[in-house]
C-alpha cells in the first residue's frame, strides 16, 4: 500500500513510480458504499504513465497503490 495524502479537496497527492516526486491527482470517490478502481494518470513532473490502483470505502480511499503504467 502506497502513502498518500488526502488534501480534502477532492485531491489526493501521490510519489511517481518513476522519478519518485510527489503530485497530486484527482481520482473518482463516488457515494457508492465499495468500489475498487483502476486508473492511468501520467506524472506532472517526468510525465511517465502512473497506474493507480485504489479501493473506495464510504466515500474515502482505502487502499492506493502506483505501480508501472507501462505494462
């Protein structure tokens, strides 16, 4: 499981895979009770694919996790 920060604004700030930087991005919360989603999000700095793999509880991210955007 990835550290992460959630800002409270709907953005939650992870590390690059790649060049290990800290961005934020914008990933779906919806009033769903439990959902587990996938998403492709380049980094802001290197630009290199980030895959965000991430589970939602009650509204809240659980578990995140970056891995290679490339496989």
């Amino acid at each position: 499981m990835e550290h992460f920060i959630n800002n409270g604004d709907g953005f939650i700030q992870i590390t690059c895979y790649f060049c290990f930087e800290p961005f934020e991005v914008n990933l779906e919360v919806s009033s769903e009770s439990f959902f587990k989603n996938s998403e492709i999000i380049d980094c802001a700095i290197c630009c290199n694919p980030n895959k965000i793999d991430y589970e939602v509880e009650e509204n809240c991210i659980s578990n995140l996790l970056v891995t290679n955007g490339n496989d």
